[in-house]
C-alpha cells in the first residue's frame, strides 16, 4: 500500500512514548495508541482484529532504520519495490476477510509477514505466497523468531496460487492485479471469502469477493486503495 495520510505517530512522539516505561512491553501504549488514532477512529469494530494489532510487534517487520516509524499512519518501504502497508489497510483488510480459527487462509504478497502473522493469530493456518524471494527468505526468518509456527512461507507466483493446499477458507491479496487472477477464485472455497486490491495506477479499489455453496460469486467493491502491482514470475 502506498499512499496514505500524513502520519500521527512521529519518531519523536514514538520515543516520548516509551521512555518512560522500565519493565514490560515498552511500545503496548505506542500500539494502543494506533489502534485508538488510526483504526477505531476511522470505524474498525472487529474486536479481533482491534485485538491483534495491539498486540503484534509491527517494528519488528520494518527494516532497522525504519522501526522509529513502525506505529506511524503510513506504508514503510521494505526493499525490493515493496512496501508494509499503513496499519489501517491491514485492520481493515482483516476486518474485511472474517477470519475464523478454525479456517486455512491463503495469502498472495507475504512481504514483510506482517499480515501473515495478524491473521495467523486469528485462524488455523496461513498459506503465503511471496514473489520475490529475498523477501520469502526475511519474512520465513522473521515469523519464525517470533513463534508463529502456523504460517507457511513459500516463494512463487501468487497468480497461480497453491494449488496443492487448495481449497481455501480465505484468500488475502496484499498487491494490486488488474483483476482477481481466475485460478484464486478456483482454490476459493465454497462459502469463503477473498479480499484484494483490484485495478492498475491510480485506479484501484478493494474488493471482497464472496464464493456462495454454489459456486456462484458476489463481488462488492469497498474503498480506493493505491497498492504496488501483482507480479507475474518471470519463469
């Protein structure tokens, strides 16, 4: 995700925040803070996404220079053209998704892992497909560290999906293809759920597709979003 409000969390205001603090987890007020700020005041009601983001370490899925800025109201780069995308994107797109524990997710861009590790607290498994595998390799590493043994990382060519673990309760796409590649919608379950950016430029807005017991599809736009584009592998 790209663009993005002017941020409310500064590197300033994040260290005057957890100077204070002796013992504990220093940046819990920093993330409630965002969680205040950035998600409730904008309409995020979802008691377990509102959960999650308070409780997952987003500083620790930006690079060293950037972590001052981990909480702020913005996309991070994080190398390679891509970016972690503002909190309120990924509360929204969570909030968006429905995930239950007992379902298996699907995400298309693992990037930093941050998404995988917010879902991964809500469902049974995530499945994350990255395209570049500099970025694959980071994200294994970093969820890893942290514990979060139910996130399976694999790079490849989100467009083709995975189709060996298919089909999927949930389907995530944290990049922007010109239209929902057919072969998600295969490996959607029935009665599950797809959320992606959908457009090229400027000219894009989310989407949360539903997959009916019948295999019939709803499609209902939400907002405009601005997300890098969806790679195709160049094999």
């Amino acid at each position: 995700m790209l663009r993005s409000p002017p941020p409310l969390l500064g590197a300033a205001a994040l260290l005057a925040a957890i100077a204070p603090l002796r013992a504990g987890d220093p940046l819990a007020p920093v993330r409630e803070r965002m969680v205040r700020e950035q998600l409730e005041s904008r309409g995020i009601r979802s008691s377990a996404a509102l959960r999650v983001m308070r409780a997952t370490a987003r500083h620790r899925f930006v690079p060293p220079a950037l972590q001052s800025a981990a909480y702020d109201d913005c996309a991070l780069p994080i190398g390679y053209g891509a970016t972690i995308s503002q909190p309120y994107i990924v509360a929204l797109m969570t909030e968006l998704l429905i995930p239950e524990k007992h379902q298996r997710v699907l995400e298309i861009g693992t990037g930093s892992g941050y998404q995988a590790a917010i879902l991964a607290q809500l469902t049974s498994h995530v499945y994350t497909i990255e395209i570049v595998p500099e970025l694959a390799d980071s994200a294994r590493r970093t969820l890893s560290d942290l514990g979060y043994s139910n996130v399976t990382v694999r790079h490849g060519d989100g467009y083709r999906g995975w189709p060996d673990q298919a089909p999927f309760d949930r389907i995530v796409v944290t990049a922007a293809p010109p239209d929902i590649p057919q072969a998600l919608i295969d490996q959607l379950a029935p009665g599950g759920r797809l959320v992606a950016p959908v457009g090229s430029g400027w000219n894009q807005e989310l989407v949360v597709l539903e997959k009916k017991a019948d295999g019939s599809i709803q499609r209902t736009p939400s907002i405009p979003v601005l997300f890098v584009p969806m790679q195709h592998s160049v094999r």
